[in-house]
C-alpha cells in the first residue's frame, strides 16, 4: 500500500502543474500548438464538467483554480484512506 500512496504523492502535484501549466499556456500559445494540444488531452476532460455546473464570472475562467483545488482534496483524502488501510 505504501506504493499506492507513494504514486498518489506523485500525481497530486503532477495534475496540479498541468492544470496550471496549461492555464498559462492558454494566453500565451496558439491552440494548434503541440504541447498545448497534447496538455488540453489530460486537461480538459476534467475541466468541461465544472465548466458546465460553474455559472459565467463576468468572462473570467474559474474552473483551474476549482480542479487544482478539487485534485488536491482528493489526493489528501485517498492517502488518508490509504494510511487507514494500515
């Protein structure tokens, strides 16, 4: 189990630099872009729900800073459960 908690250490922050990541790349890259393609692959499957159920913000995307928050929940709650395995 200390692996499974080892790999859920890793991914938390990984998610959450590539959500940030391609937050910022949003502004500054081109959309055909390959590295930007290849992040919105990973990304946006997990942004379009919240997109859906978040009203507008007057043109300002809140939905990052929701996934980062929601990934880092998750990540503390799966290593709890994991810990309590134990």
């Amino acid at each position: 189990m200390f692996i499974a908690i080892r790999i859920v250490n890793i991914l938390v922050p990984l998610l959450t630099l590539g959500v940030f990541v391609y937050s910022l790349l949003t502004f500054f890259l081109s959309p055909y872009h390959p590295i930007r393609q290849t992040l919105a692959t990973i990304i946006e499957p997990m942004l379009t729900p919240i997109r859906r159920k978040m009203p507008s913000a007057g043109g300002i995307d809140l939905s990052p800073l929701i996934l980062i928050i929601l990934i880092q929940i998750l990540g503390a709650i799966l290593v709890a459960l994991l810990r309590s395995l134990f």
